[in-house]
C-alpha cells in the first residue's frame, strides 16, 4: 500500500546486463518507496538479461529478479515488463535501447547513449516514434547542491553569467600497465575520454547554464598503448590505445541558453594522477560564483555579494531547503551517498514511464550531449569552432524555461 | 536465495517506534541481501509497535512491516519477532531494552541506551544474564575511513599515540528560540550534549585508542531558557534548559589501552554556530597522524613520516583498501552517504544475533561510554579528575586485542 | 625627514643577540618609516652585543649596527642607545631584562621572558621600579585577522562567547634523534612546550577574550631521551629529556572577561608529525564563531547567524578593512608575511618607547601568561584546578576595555 | 660592508614614478643586503621621478631618494644612476623603457612592457641594441613553491606532462560602479585582462612547462560601461568599456618546450565574485600532479604516484628544501609575503645588472608574453588558433635547458 493506504500501483521492471550499474538500478527500483512512499509506485523486478551465467544467478538469487534470460530480447518481449533499464556495455547501448522502444517500453538507459551522436540520434528517432517516455543516466543532475545551484542562477542571485568552468577529471585509467580493454578501442567505445566524461559534463552544463552553441577543442592520447589482455589474442603484445586520454574545449553557448553570452571552458581526462573522481563545475556570474564538485557532493562553495566586510566563499552543506535533501537525511552535515542519486533518477524514471510529468533528462539531453562530443571530435580535427544545433525537446535551461 | 542459491535464513524483526531512526534500521534490513549476499541472510519485517497512528501506518504501508502494535510489549511477544529494533525517545531505551533481554531477544538499541550509567548497567546486566547479543547505534565506528584509521593505530604506522582530540559539535539546538523539548529535560534526557553527542565521541575513541581511564571535565549551560512547547502547560513562558549545552574534558587512556600514556580532550557542544555534523577526531603518533570528520565522511587526512621533502597531510578518499567500503561502492571518489553506515551495523547485529561473531558494538561499550559521561558529570560537579572503571566485554582497542 | 617634511625622531637601538630573531628586530626597525612615515620615527642602530664574533659581525656588516660588543652590559651601558631588543638565548631573558631596567632602557623583549613565573615577576618588579615602556615579542596578537577577530568579539558579532579552542601544535622537536639541546634542560628552559608555544597562545586567548581565571592541565613527555650534543660531554649517549612535549589545560575565564562564563581547552605541541606551525584558534559564541591558524595567517573562517540558506564558514582573505592590513598590502589576496608582523610589533614598541599610547602588550602581559603556565604546571602536578591571579596593568580584554 | 667585511658594491638606483609599485621597488633595494649579504651589493637610491610632487615627497622623505624630478628623463640622464626601475602607468612603460635602453641603463621594468606586442617588441629591440641586461616584474615566478614545482617538473617527478590548467582570477573590476579608469581604455591599456593578468599568467606557464606554441582564444566584455571619472570630461555620464573583462585559450606548447604535447587551458578575469587573487596553476603529468594559487603562496598540493595505499594530494607547506625559502623563514608553516618575491627579483636584477648571471625574467620573456596575448586576441577576432613565435633570449622552460 502507498502511505495513504491505497493500492500502489505496480510496474513490472525488466534489467538488461547485471553489472555493478544493473546491480545499482535494481537496488534503486528496489527502495524507492522508502524515499517517496506518496507516489503510490512499488516496482515488480520480473526479468533480467545477462549473458553470463552468473549475473543471471545474482539477478535471481540477491536482486530478487523473478526470471532471467541469457538473451536481452527475451526481457524486452516479456509482456509483463514494462519498463526497462538498459546496463549493458556501452556498445551495446543504442542497438537495445532502439529495441526498447521499438517494443513499445519506457527506458532508463546509462550514458553514453551511443558510440556516436548518429547511434545517439538513431536511438532518438526510435523513442520518439515509439512515443515512449526515456530516462538517461546523468545522475549528477539529481545532487541536491547541484539543484539548488540551478535554482540560484534561475533566481539570478549570482547575475548574469559571465563564464564557466567544468572538469571531470578522473584517473581510473592513469595506469598505463593496466590491460587494453573496450574503454580504449574506438569500434566498442567510440570516442574516449569524451565519449566517457564529458558526455556526463556537456548534459551538466545544459542542465545548469543551457544549450552550448559552439566548441573548439584538442584532444590527447597520452599512454599511447597497453599491454593486451590476458586470454585475449592481445597477449603478451602492446596494443594501440584508439581514443584520447584528454580533452579540453572552449565553449560559447546558444542565444536560448540562460547562459547566452557566457564563455568557458570543459575538460576531461581519464589519467588524471591525484583526482579521483573530480567531477564539478564552478560558475561566474556578475553577482556571485559557486563552486561544486563530486568529491564533497554535499556541499557548495557560493560567494554572492561584491561588497561588505566579509566577501568571499562560503561552504554551504546541503540542508532541508536544497532539492530533495530531506527525502534522504533529516539535517546538514548529514552526507547523502552517490547511490541516492540512482534513486532520484528511478523515481523521474517511473514517474514519466507511469504518465506523470517528465522531470528528468530523457534521449534528447543525451543527443544534445552526443553533439557536443561530436563537434568536439570534429573541432579537434580540424581545428575550427564547430557549431552544435540544438536538439528538440531537450531540457537544458534555456531562458524560455527558466523565466 | 543467497548469491550461492542456497536457500538464505530469513530472520523476524521486530521494531520498537517508527521515527526517522526506526526507519533507517528498516531500511538498512530491507537492503542488507544486496550489500552482503553471501551472509545468507534474509530478513522479514514482522512487527513495529507505535503509539502514533501515524507511525503503526507507516510501518505497515511504507516499511512493508506485516502487523502492527500501539504497545511495544506485543512486539517483543510476537513469536515471530527474533530480533528487535529500539528506536524509542531515550528515555525509554533502558526500559524497552531490558524487556527485550527479559523476552530473550537479541536487540540493536539505539543511544543514549540510559540516560544515566546506572540506567545502561541495568540493561547491561538484563542482556548478560539473558544471553542475549547486543549491538548499539555507535554508527560511526563503521566508516570505512574510521576503520582504516584504526588498522593504521594498530599497526603501528604513526608510531606511539601520544595525543587525541575528539570534537562532536552540531548546530541542532543553536536556536534559543527553538521550543522546550524532552531534549533540554533532565528527566527525560538525563545529562545534555554529553548524553548525546558526547556518547557517540567516548565510544568512539574507546574503539580506535583504547578505554578511557581516568577524566576532568566542565560543562555549560549558555541558552538558559527556551519558550514553552505549544500545546503544553509551558505554553508562553520561558522554561529554564535543565541541561549542559557544551562539555571538555582531559583524558586519560587506562593502562590496558592501545593509547596508554596518551593524552587528550573530548569536546562536545549542540549550540555551535558554524559546524552542522563536526563530530570527528584528530590522532597523534609519534611517526604521524590521522584527522577525520563526519561531515566530509568518505575522507581522512593521513600525515606519516617526520622527514623527506614532502611531509605534511594528505587527503586521502575512501578506496578498496579500506574496510566495507567496496560492499558499497566500486571505486574512490565515489561517496558513500550516512545510510550506509547503519547497513553495516545492521548487518554486524544479524551476524551476531544468528550466531556468528559479534564484530559491532554491544551493550558492555554502551556502559563503557555512559561512565565517561558519568564520571564527566561528577568532575564537572567536584572539580576533580574522576576514574573511570573498566566494563568487562566491551570492545575498546585494548593492547591485548590489537596485538 | 617624515612624510610630511618635518624632522623625524630618531631612536638609537641597541640589540642583545644576533639570531634568527636579532636579525628580525633590527630589519623591522630599519624598515618602519615605509610602513609607518607618518609617526616621524626613525631609528638608529647603535649597539649590539653578541658572544660569537659571527654574530657581532653580522650585526655591523649586515645590520649596520655602529658598534658592537661582546657583553650585553655595554650595549645597556651605552649613552647612545635609548631602546633595546633584548633576543637572547631564553634562559638569559630576564636576567637581561631586569638589568635594562635598571638601565632606564624601554625595552623589547623575546618570549619567554622567564623561565617560570617567578622570573617573570621580577622582571615585571623591575620594569614597574624604573618605569620604562616594555613590549613583548607576542606576535600573533598582531595578524590583522586576528585583530579583526578581536572586534568582532568586542563588537558582539558573534554573540556571547560560550567556548573557545586554542591550539599551538608544532613538529620542530618531532625527531627523537634530534640532539639534546637547551630546549630540553629545565635549568636553561624551565618547563617545555608550556613556556614556548603554550605562553604565546595564552597570551593570544588573553588579547582575544580576556584573563584566564583558572586551569586544570596535563603534561606528557614521549621522546623521552635525545642523543647528546657533539661536542658536549654527552655525546655518544642519551640524555633524558627534562620538561614535557605536550600540554593540554581546560580553562575558565575570570569574570573580568570579555568571555567571562566561557570555557575552553589550549593545548600545545612541539612534538606534532603533521602539522608545521598549526598556531590557531576556534572562538565559538552564541551568533556565530571564528577560525584562525598562523600556517594560513591572511585568511580567516567566519560564520555568523544561525538561520537562512547559506549558513556556514565563510573564507575571507584579509582586506582593507581589517587593521593593519592596508599599511602592507593594497588588495585582498595578497599576502602578508611573517616578518610584516615584527614591523607592527616594532611600530607599538618605538611609539611607547617615546612617550606614545602602549598599544602593544607588556611585561605583565608576559607575567600574565606566565601565570597560567604556572597553574597548568601546578595542576598537572596536584590533578586540582588552580587559579591565575589577575596581573594588574596586563592588556587582556576584558569587560572594562571592551565596553 | 659585506658579511665578510668587504667593501660592498654600490649601485645607484633611479625610479620612475612613486606609486605603490615603486614603492615596493625601492623596498626592496632597500632590505636586499638583509637577505643576500653575500652578494656584496648594496644600493644608492639616487633619483626619483614623478610628476605629482606628493610622489617626489614621499620618495624623498619616505624613501631615501637623494634628490627627485619631475621628468623621468631627467632620472635617466642623471649620471649617478646606473640601474632603473620603471614603475610608471602602463601605457609609458614602453617609451621609458626604450630611453632607458637609449641611455644604457640596466631597467627592472613592470609588466606589461608594452600595450601590444609590437610596443613590447621596440622595447626588446632597444635593449638588445643597447646591451643592457633587463628583468620584467614577473613577480610570481619566485615564489618558493612554484620554483618548487619547476623543479618537479625539470626531474621528472611528475612524469610526461598532458595537461595544464592555469587561471588569474581578480575581482578588482567586478563592480560595475566604479568609475572608468586607464583601465579600461584600449589608447592606455591595450587588451583588457589580457595584457594585465594574462600576461602575468602566460609567463608563468612559459617559466615552468615552456613555450607555448599555438592559441585559441575567445573574449568577453560584460561590465560594458562605466560611470565616467569625476572631473573628467566623461562625468555623469557612463563610457563604454573598450577592453575584455574575461579571456579564455587553449594552447598547444612549442616543440622545444618540457611540455612539448602537452594541451591545456588559460583563463583571466577581473570581474570575478569571490576570487580574490586566484592566482594559479595545475599541472598534470603521468605520474603526479601540482597545485598551486597565489592566495596561499607558501603551499603547494602536490600528488605523486598511482599506486599504494594513500594515493591523494599532500599539502606542502614551503620549508628550507624550496629554492629562495631559507633566506626568509627559518622554519615550515611561517609564512613568506608577497613583498618578500620583489625582494628576490630585484636580487636578480641587480645581479644580472652588476655583470652577474641573469637568473630571472628579461626583455624577451615579456615579449614571448606579449605574442601569447597578441595570437590570443588575434584568434579571438579569427576564430582560428594561432602561432606564437618562439622568441630568442627568453628564459622559458625547453627541453634543451632542463636536461
């Protein structure tokens, strides 16, 4: 029952590929009530598709998946699922999700959507003539401080906004002893770093600041190979790595942007020594600037005001007045975890797959991201500002919305 | 099933008061399987007593609970319930707790278990002659980084402690407009900040450094009055605080500890103006030291080595390497939240209450750490170091059980 | 000639010791008009004595002293110098200080002025008999930072003052194979850590809030025994250290204090692997608090309010408001130096030396630290709070001063 | 004399104009002796010029120049002068420095040299026709720390360097209400913050990774008028800004630089909210990383090695192992200030200037800047990148210098 005693309603959930992401989606299907027991929606985890045997028996034995199916398509013409979470390696992404909505399911599919903005814009198309309701995994759009961020640069409490900043720097691939695997190999992955990071970072600057109009951008490879990976051919032999390691662009954004007239700067790197997960962005405006980054997603550095006797950074910990804060903690201080992010997505996810307004990004965000990697791409290529068109339907906060 | 397709012991819970912590543990029990499949257990909600309709709805409807009681006694009756959940106001802990031991059920309480030492010994003695375990809501001692910080202690990486201090500060209670609540009541709280937070600080330092032996302490009283709650007789009067704000205190380390010889103070204040959730300590060695601090939880600053070009703190996020933390996350950056830590502790509560080891904390550490406060009291109230008599079976990091 | 033309005064120095801090002395003597034009003082370097021809050397080939002299008696002796610096080896201080005294000299002197209260008292005794003007090398007091800290407090922007921590944590002693040297003899240093850091940080909790009105403490020594000096009849073996590594005291306030009713804990270290110079202090009061350290010593961390979105720290740098500042540096951001602050100290001591208000402190502001050291010594002893009498004459804030 | 009882070298010093900057100069001629005795250099200050008298007053009164003019030529053609230093408003820096050049003086000259390239140009053109040994007021390049992470960089600690992020952050023009100035006049200043921070910036990152080969660049200018100066022809009415307020580049490095291959991002702002003077630099290499801002000189973050258990950044306070600290502090943690770098450039300037080894900046770094900038607004107006010119003489750091 729902916390009013109604009957909740039930929407049975098939998984596709049970990794440590497949693993996170069930769990977040899993407590959703907990955190947002008015919604009256309880989920049935009915299939879930994995081509090992042993993600099979995880989906069963602790996700409490009621069958599996080695072939994802099974999950997909499963009558009793409804809507889909699409885990499976990147590769894979834009092939299922396409088959998602060509079966008429709603899908909560992890970036990147695609290896490229066509796979992206392919998958686009599918749910658009499906009609079905779409839910991408840019979960840093869910963090509270990240919200209230949004808020305050739509409240124009820090002015017009002069210029940006975002990074995401990483060093998971820092080593340049570990194997090659489909992370470093253009056919599986597409671009690298890119394709990766900043595909998380382009949807954050939309969602934050608004459509970018335009890029010019470098890349690098820099542990240029690797050593191949064990049982594979590749063994005992150095292989080429097929994509950059780093990338740096300029960024204008679109006249619709809240943004519009902004300058600045996005970077990412996968070899980053010393960051471990440095995701953030900091954000000039005529009145103020604010600081956030992944590391300490709790808090915010905001510094509002020019003048008076104590100007400068305050650090801010997310509280009961931030974006779905008090949903998860009762009072500041009170760290929330990165898995409460998925939970926030499930619920935009469920709440647009079961008829409710679409609050969350959906596969013209994802698009829209695409094409800035693309331009990106094609900037480094030639060295030239590359325009990005703006894509329908998206919800980047463009003046429109955010008035 | 567990991970391995066995067939996963199911183990009744029973909850006592269905507030905010009560639905942590409920929540923390729901999740468990995911986090530590391969315990083989499951649990089953069987019954939650409140007095609150609200509460008794809540529990059945949200938490998934499958009866309900207004008197907790039903609860601990319940031949279903195995295992029971005390999240009642404080000052009915020691009561309920020693039910529980009387109705033979393995509890997890949580603190103030008394609101005096005298309270907390009589539900230690109630749960020692019932054979019952015990686990007690000391949640921090569950950080991956608190835990790293002691495997450091133990193993000698920043030499001999010489000194520590502990520091517990929170803003809850800052507001001198905020109403007379039990909380400012002697009879309801017993002592202030040092029945609250202070609690939490001596607990944990007895789990990294070793029993406290011997204290001196002060304690204020700065926002003397506060207004009377609506609805009660105190209703447009002023009601006078009846207990500590802030608490100091000097320590000393009893000979049986890790921290022997070392020297410190332990502070506790719920009227800071700045800090949220500051509740940390800071350790010093002889070849290094270790700073850690609740409101950025997933981090530890590390100093070792008095020598070499670049000496000075590192700061250093949870990874792998550090206990539990990969049951949670896959790689370091990536935060873990607060709810987390009760999964640990629930799970340390069923493995002890099924029979397998007791890693937790129990009832002998709740005595433990109420003889601080007690012995803290006295001090304040003679102005002279007061002893601090050792609790049998309690798990503070002695030399003997780190060696 | 001054700023404006006229004539300056011009003070003739003599110097006592030709260190680390001789030399510092004599550079802020020399470069005071830059900084101070308008007082029309200017100083002459007249004498210096040191034991060490190096050391005489230095000060007429470097400093430009116009004589020098093996005996410090010669330069007191000396018609032409009407102010001493007096930075000598600790254990002479006042031994020297009493004799300038009897000279009629105003003097400068290093902390500790004594190696117990006692000494201390003497000089304070001689000082009062002669009445020359006296500064003492307290001078953390004059950090614009921790000026603006003191109006803040004084000002009641942070409310009433509840708790307050001082911390004074060095790691110059941290290296167990560092040789024996004076700093360890009780006969050259009297006590250790409390006399050095724990005198300048009782002297800065006395400027900021007022006198110290009693103290419980506790001493450790851990580096117990140091190889002996080459050169020395200890060398080849260990000799056991004689005064403590470590203090720690809890305090009251006396009722003269601006903080009267507070309480507090100050702690010192020289032993601290980790920290370099962590001298600092957390002031917390009833509206807000304040968070200083000498390692970062142009910034300050302030929160004031307990309401509103963006309660929390507030980073700011020192700025044109804070006094002092502008006679240094002209922006915010811009860094003042260690040394800037013996130029404020000089400017206070040449204006009381030539009959001009004492702004800075004075030997019973030395006494009155060396009475709370005195205590703490007594009270690691006795285990009993002891209380600090009240030094007349010292410049501690109290309600008086501050109203 | 000197340390040794030589008989030191005196070198005559002019200056033009007595702003703060000269002032800083002649300071710092004035202490040299203190911290380079060994040098054996001592300083005359001969000649002053400013055209306001209250400039020729103070210099005379306050500064210790022996006589003043109104007409800097006269400062130049006095023949007691041999060295000068070039404090005077931007836009004559250039014309002086070339009379300078004309005259055979040795000149210590302010950045930026020159309002373009071009201006920068002449006055290289005129130094080298003269012979003169030159030193730019590159100030940052002589901060402990960053010489510091030079010499990181140079031995490899870091390993390849991928990426470098700089950013010169001010809020000095962040007030659209102060008055338009000099400043923001294209006839006075040239570019905006380009000529002013940047060119600070660009050499900094020519300093410590090498020459930088190729930019692309964009501009913004949103503070876009300004109230006219009182008692000028503009008051009352508001004047259109005619520079940029923000830049931004990537820039790819020459092939001879350490950081040939490396990729990276330069931003300045003058109108930032909450930077004070983030001034700074990361710098990221396969093996580590460095962090460093001016706000906290005396510390730098620095990150080294991928593996192990405490993989993260250190805080490294600056001690006697950084080049230059020892000759300021005696021990970590006690901190240098911004005055103390001037004292060290002119250290090397007068050395340079007596015949010594030119250690600093000169004449050719400030053009080397001065064609980043130029190629920055040129590929602003393009939307192309654009080739820097590597320029002969400089003292950026290539691969041929470090190994």
């Amino acid at each position: 029952m729902t916390a009013s005693g109604e009957t909740p309603r039930t929407v049975g959930v098939g998984l596709i590929s049970v990794g440590w992401m497949g693993r996170l989606h069930s769990r977040a299907y899993s407590v959703l009530p907990f955190f947002y027991p008015e919604l009256g929606i309880r989920t049935r985890l009915v299939a879930a598709a994995d081509t090992a045997p042993a993600g099979r028996e995880y989906a069963a034995n602790v996700l409490g998946f009621e069958r599996t199916f080695a072939d994802y398509r099974d999950v997909l013409a499963d009558p009793e699922v409804e809507v889909v979470s699409i885990c499976a390696p990147n590769f894979l992404h834009a092939e299922i999700a396409v088959a998602a909505a060509e079966a008429g399911k709603p899908f909560w599919v992890e970036k990147p959507v695609g290896r490229s903005a066509i796979e992206t814009a392919a998958v686009r198309d599918a749910a658009e003539k499906a009609g079905v309701p779409t839910t991408i995994g840019f979960n840093y759009r869910h963090v509270p401080a990240v919200e209230h961020a949004r808020q305050l640069i739509n409240e124009g409490t820090i002015g017009t906004i002069t210029n940006v900043r975002g990074r995401f720097f990483g060093g998971f691939s820092s080593n340049p002893e570990d194997p090659f695997t489909w992370r470093f190999e253009r056919e599986q992955s597409g671009s690298g770093v890119l394709n990766d990071l900043m595909g998380h970072l382009a949807d954050l600057i939309h969602y934050l600041l608004g459509p970018i109009g335009s890029v010019t951008a470098v890349t690098g490879t820099y542990l240029t190979d690797r050593p191949g990976l064990k049982g594979t051919p590749h063994e005992g032999t150095r292989v080429p790595v097929q994509n950059e390691d780093y990338a740096t662009m300029l960024i204008r954004f679109d006249d619709s942007a809240v943004a519009a007239g902004a300058l600045g700067s996005l970077e990412a790197s996968r070899i980053a020594v010393g960051p471990k997960s440095e995701y953030g962005f900091e954000i000039f405006g005529t009145e103020g600037s604010l600081r956030w980054e992944f590391e300490r997603l709790n808090e915010i550095e905001i510094a509002i005001g020019r003048t008076g006797s104590h100007v400068g950074y305050t650090r801010v910990f997310a509280d009961r007045s931030f974006p779905e804060y008090d949903r998860f903690q009762p009072s500041s201080g009170t760290g929330m975890g990165y898995d409460d992010l998925k939970v926030i997505e499930a619920k935009k996810f469920l709440v647009s797959a079961t008829g409710g307004p679409a609050e969350g990004s959906n596969i013209a965000d994802a698009l829209a991201s695409a094409q800035v990697l693309s331009a990106a791409e094609e900037s480094a290529a030639s060295s030239q500002w590359v325009t990005t068109p703006v894509v329908p339907g998206n919800t980047s906060n463009t003046k429109e919305k955010s008035a």
